[in-house]
C-alpha cells in the first residue's frame, strides 16, 4: 500500500448509521464514500436501525466517531436517544455529529443535547471533511 | 519524577525493607515505582508504633515517591491486571519468598509472555531456587549464617547484629545494580539476589585471607582493624574516639604532637608492620593517652595534622549535623497536610533537582492504573464490550500496548472454535454468517464475528459494510461483531485478523467465526487462522469450479452452495459434488443454503459443532 496517499481521515473508525423510518439512503452513502475516500474506515448499517442498536455497534466497532443521517425531522428525539445511550455505556467520549435535512433553528438545540456537528444538504463534503478531521485530531 | 531513570516503569511486589528500599533508591532516581500490594497491604505499613500524618512511620521511610495499587495475586483477575503491568513495565522487583514468588507468578519464566523485556528481581534468602530456597530469612538469620554476627561486638560478649539492617539494605543495593545492569544490556530476564550472597560477599577481604592463607576472621576489642593498627575506638574522657592511622607519616605527625617523637625509632612502633605485631604493646600507650583527654580536645589536635579522627556520634547527632543541613540529606516531604522527615537520596546528580513524592495510600492509584487500559486483558477475560472493542483495535493498529496485549491472552486462547467464510464477492457471506450465527445462539453458542472488507488501494480508506445484511442478531448480547479492514494485506484478511480472533476466542466466545473479503483464486489467508474453512459459492459458478479447483477450493473443510433457491444452484452442488469425488481423503460435503431465510443453515451450524466435537476430541 506504499502508493496509498493518507487522506485527513486516515485511520479513524467512523460509525455512519441511519436511526428512524425514513427509507431513503443515498446522501448516507454519498457521506460513507466521501469518509473513504479521506482515508476513514466507514462502518456504514443500513436503513432503519433503533439508536439501542447503534449505541450497540459503535461500542463494538471501537469507532472514533458516530455519525448519524437523518431526514426524518426526528434528529432532536433521535440523537438524544443515540447520546443518552452511549452515556449510559460509559462512551460518551465518543462524539456524534447529525447530518441530513435539518432546519437552522434546531442546530443549536442538538448542540446543546451534545451533538459535535450538524452538516446539513448545503454543507460542501470537503468542508465536512475538514471539520471531522479537525474535531478527530 | 525526574531523575536519570525518568521513563523507567519498576514494579515492585515488596514488603518490609529489602524490595521496598530497592524500590525508593530506584523512586529517587527518577523511576516510576508501581508498589503492588496485596489487599491487607504491605506489612510495612503495620510495622512501627509511629506514625506520621496518615503513614506508618516504617513505611514512609521506604516508600516515599511510588504508587500504589491493589491486587489479589492469587486471583484471575489479579494475575490479569498484573500482566497488564507487566506488560509496559521495564522491571519488576520482588522480595517474598520463593515459594510466594513461584505461586503468584513474579518470575520472568511466567511474566515473559507479557513483557519479552521485562527484568524480574527476586530478592530472596537463599536464592530463587536450591535446597535452601523456602527456609525463612530475615536480616537477623542472615547476619547470624553468613559469620557477620560473629565478628561483630567485643571478643568474650555474646555475637551481636550490626545496629542497622545491614542485609536487608544491602540486598536492596544489589538488587538495584542488577536491575539497571539488565536495563542498560537492554534484554529482559532473571535477577536472582540472595541476601546470603550478599553477606558472603561483603566479607571479602576477611574471606580472602581465610580462604588464601588460613587466617580466621574474629570479633576485635574496641572494633579494631585486623591489620592497621591503631584503628578502632578508644574511650575519652567524655565519650568515644575513632582513630585510624593508616600511614607511617600520620603516624609521624601523631607521635610528634603527643611529645613522644622517641616512638618515631622505637623498633616496636616505627612501621605498620611492626605496630600490628605489637598491637599490644602499642595499645597500652594510646589507651591510656585517649582517655586523659576529651574528645574534643583530641579532634583539635588531631585534625590540623591530617590524622583521621572522629568522635562516636549518636544517630541524632549525625542527623542534626551541619554536614547532614549541608548535603541537604534530612528532607520534608509534604504528604496530606502532614511533613514527613526523612533521609534523602544518597546519590547526588548535580544539575538534576531532586524531587521526593509522599508515600502512597494502600490502592491509591488503582483507578489511574488498573481502571484504565492497565487491566484491559482483565476486563476483555470479563468479556465486557467495551474492553473487548478497545483491545481489538489496540491490536489491529499494532500498538506496544495491543502487541503485549495478545501475549497476555495467549494462555487463555484455544478454546473457541475459529471457521472460516470465504468465496467469491456476491456469494452472501454476511447475510450467511448472520443465519449462522443465529442458530449457533439457538444451539447455545455465544459467537463472535470478524468480518473483513478491503481497504482502497488509491486512499487506504474502507466502506465496512458487511453488516448491512447481518439483520437482528446483531443486537444479541452474546454476538460480538467486528468488521475490520483488509488494510493492505493480500489473501483475504487483514494482518490483525488472525490475532483479533485470538482475542475474541479469549473473551470467552464459542465460536469465532471469520468473514473474509470477496475472495478469488489465491485468497487463502484463512487457512491459517481458522481450523474450519466454509467455501460459499454463489449459483451458476458452473465451469468456474474447474478453474477454482486450486486456491479457495483446496482449502475448504465444506461447501456451502448459498442462494439455492436460485436456478443453477442445484448444478452448482451437483458439480462440486463430482469435483470433490475425483479426489481422494477426508469427505468434504457440500451444504445447500438460503440465507436469507435460514433454509439449510441449520444443518450447516449442527455439521459444525459435531465437527468441533471430533477436533476436541
């Protein structure tokens, strides 16, 4: 792997997980692959998973970070689910950031339940990229 | 601390005075002393009447800068916890009895597994092994076997003890110079220091003239030097002298300052030679020549002159001394609201600031040392989720610490079963692995997975997405599952994959089973790591098996034809079947599953534990 450039991501475990009923993936995978693509480990879980199990796979996966898509419109009750849970786990080191469509005046209330970052539909990969890098250092 | 041994990790499993001063003397030199202590805590800690702030007296004389936590070594988890120390310490020290030392495991035979490197110091008696090994030693018993008492005291009074603990420190020495001869050597290994060498080997001189010219050592009035004489006490008027004259021109300066310049010629006193023949005839000048004056008056004489002189100082006195204020050698130590006095560190390193710390409490680091990644090898034995996911990726980054990790689990590897699942992409591994794992768990099998995808060659990053299919059982507290990336590694795993399931296997899993990347011809990584190796095979792989009939195909303990409910599956398991016909030794079947379902896996999962059984077996 010499020829392996290490992007800003590099050898950090990112847990990518869908909590709630909304069935639609793709800005999931768009994120899983720009994670990858910056060097990370992307454990990505599929649609439709309880925060219960989320907590479960991101102690099991060791990861580094927690990120959670969410188009729902349920992202307050979902992250707290997700940040209580991992509390409750003795993991609440682990940092969880939000993304998916989420209104401007809920940022701050998730800010302040926990969530490290909320990356919305506007926000430039590279810039999500740029800022998981500088909060994972 | 700081100090020249700053860095340096020491653990000491010490008890009253010989380990535990081995251990300051190193404290003091900038070492990191861990003192593990059972639970009553070191005798030490008991030993004397006084006490100071919180502290034994005793013990905050020999304890001063370490830290201290709390095993039961008798214990699993005690001996985890301990290898978890060993594992990032540079030293052990210890001074209990070999028998004691054998049982908890504080040789470096036993802690080599850990720590390679580790140097392990066994202050003992009579040595670690021997007729004598498990006789019971103290400083007294030593001093009484080695001649010491012997030749200490007046000659026609009882043998007597020197009034300090003369072995016990002196082991300590020893034990200190072959740690830190290891050290600088730079390999790990045995220290063996018995107290009863050490005597023997601080009589030197006296041992030499016996062992070389028969001449016996024997207690000397008033402590006088065999060979030079004068050199012993003599009594003041108020008190006691020291006077040793070793040269013929102190000897000269003496004379003369006394008005007898007439011993100058006297064929009797003139040389060293001659005194010591008529110690005697000498002693019954000088005797009566001390006593007529105080030992003052004698230091005022004698000292200008370069004769070597002292008055017999009490303890106290020496301690209050100016030369004591002037080396800076009685120090306060700040311990709890309490100052602790003590003696300071003999070994002056001019430019390094000397820095003592208090004793410590009885486990008053055991949450900074052992709650931490200290014990996880204790807390992955515990199969606690967390500690499990923390030490696979310790070992998959192949850190100091997860390399040591795995040598501390190996004893408690061996049990799990490790099966292997390889085959080409698009076979259904993981959707297979995950029905599998569910009747494992219906067969009362706790099963652990690794599952491997591969890293981008272009950014070394990785989409782990096997779990996509895994479903439900992911949530099952008695499913572990892991996916890891291949990192590089050609043959279908990982390089940490094979050491991952070794720890999983030591948490206590039945059953490990391994999911390897989307495998082709040559990706026979598995075979290495898993005793039983599944080979899926999607349908329709057709003329594709005689292509396979090498690599992947070569390896497999089972077939699994997954997805049969699609067409071609049945031709695919008819043409295994035949392959596998043309071939001669062990029956290797072939299984048809839907895993999607579960149709057939039961069988598969029964297949495997009545296998696991004859490997057992």
């Amino acid at each position: 792997m010499s020829a392996v450039a290490a992007g800003p991501l590099a050898g950090k475990r990112i847990l990518v997980a869908k909590p709630g009923l909304d069935g639609h993936d793709a800005g999931a995978k768009v994120i899983a692959l720009a994670l990858r693509d910056a060097g990370a480990e992307v454990i990505y879980t599929g649609l439709r998973k309880s925060p219960e199990f989320i907590v479960r796979v991101a102690l099991d996966e060791d990861v580094a970070a927690v990120g959670l898509s969410i188009l729902s419109g349920s992202h307050q009750e979902l992250a707290q689910e997700v940040l209580g849970g991992l509390r409750a786990a003795g993991a609440g080191d682990i940092p969880v950031f939000v993304g998916g469509t989420i209104p401007p005046q809920d940022r701050a209330a998730l800010v302040a339940a926990g969530v490290k970052g909320v990356f919305t539909n506007d926000t430039p990969l590279a810039q999500m990229i740029d800022e998981l890098a500088r909060a994972l250092a | 601390m700081s100090g020249p041994l700053s860095g340096i990790v020491v653990l000491e499993v010490g008890h009253m005075l010989a380990g535990p001063y081995c251990g300051m003397l190193l404290a003091d030199l900038g070492a990191e002393v861990i003192k593990i202590e059972p639970p009553e805590g070191d005798i030490g800690r008991r030993v004397s009447p006084h006490t100071v702030g919180a502290h034994n007296a005793y013990f905050a004389s020999l304890n001063r800068s370490k830290k201290s936590v709390v095993l039961d070594l008798a214990s699993d988890e005690g001996q985890a916890a301990l290898h978890c120390l060993a594992a990032r310490a540079h030293a052990l020290v210890t001074n209990l009895r070999p028998a004691a030392i054998r049982k908890l495991g504080l040789t470096y035979e036993t802690l080599k597994d850990a720590n390679p490197g580790l140097v392990c110091v066994a202050l003992t008696g009579y040595g670690l092994l021997g007729s004598h090994a498990d006789r019971p030693a103290y400083d007294y018993v030593i001093q009484a076997l080695t001649g010491v008492m012997a030749i200490t005291g007046e000659p026609g009074s009882p043998p007597a003890k020197t009034g300090y603990s003369a072995v016990d420190n002196s082991a300590g020495m020893m034990g200190a110079l072959g740690l830190l001869a290891k050290i600088v050597e730079g390999k790990g290994g045995q220290i063996d220091v018995s107290m009863h060498d050490v005597m023997l080997s601080q009589l030197n001189y006296l041992a030499g003239a016996w062992l070389n010219a028969g001449e016996r050592a024997g207690r000397m009035a008033r402590s006088a030097h065999p060979y030079i004489v004068p050199a012993q006490v003599f009594e003041t008027s108020d008190g006691w002298l020291v006077v040793f004259i070793s040269h013929d021109e102190f000897w000269r300066r003496f004379c003369v300052e006394v008005g007898r310049p007439e011993w100058l010629e006297d064929p009797r006193f003139a040389t060293m030679a001659a005194r010591r023949e008529n110690r005697e005839a000498v002693l019954a000048e000088l005797v009566p020549l001390f006593k007529a004056g105080s030992s003052a008056s004698w230091m005022a004489r004698l000292a200008p002159l370069g004769v070597v002189a002292a008055p017999v100082a009490t303890m106290e006195q020496a301690l209050g001394s100016e030369l004591a204020r002037e080396r800076d050698m009685v120090v306060a130590i700040e311990a709890g609201g309490a100052t602790i006095r003590a003696v300071g560190n003999p070994i002056r390193l001019p430019g390094t600031a000397q820095a003592y710390g208090p004793p410590p409490r009885l486990g008053e680091h055991n949450a900074e040392l052992l709650q931490a990644r200290s014990n996880l090898a204790a807390r992955v034995l515990a199969r606690e989720r967390r500690a499990v996911a923390r030490a696979i990726s310790e070992i998959e980054n192949g850190s100091a610490e997860g390399e040591a990790l795995s040598r501390q689990l190996a004893r408690h590897c061996g049990r799990a079963r490790m099966v292997g699942i390889t085959g080409p992409p698009g076979a259904g591994k993981s959707t297979l692995v995950a029905a599998l794992a569910k009747e494992l768990l219906a067969l009362g099998r706790s099963v652990a997975v690794v599952a491997v995808d591969p890293s981008s060659p272009l950014t070394g990053g990785a989409l782990l997405g096997d779990r996509i299919r895994m479903g439900e059982v992911q949530g099952h507290d008695e499913v572990f599952i892991r996916s890891l990336a291949s990192r590089g590694h050609a043959g279908g795993v990982s390089r940490a994959t094979g050491r991952v399931a070794a720890l999983l296997d030591a948490a206590g899993f039945d059953v490990v089973l391994i999911e390897t990347v989307g495998a082709g011809q040559s990706e026979v990584g598995i075979a290495a790591i898993a005793a039983t190796r599944l080979v899926v095979c999607p349908p329709g792989l057709g003329d594709d098996v005689q292509a396979l009939k090498a690599g992947i195909l070569e390896i497999a303990d089972a077939f699994v034809v997954n997805k049969a409910d699609l067409p071609g599956a049945e031709r695919t398991a008819r043409e295994l079947v035949a392959m596998l016909a043309l071939k001669k030794g062990a029956r290797r079947p072939v299984f048809s599953t839907v895993a999607t379902t579960g149709g057939g896996v039961g069988e598969l999962a029964r297949w495997l534990l009545a296998r696991e059984a004859a490997l057992a077996a």
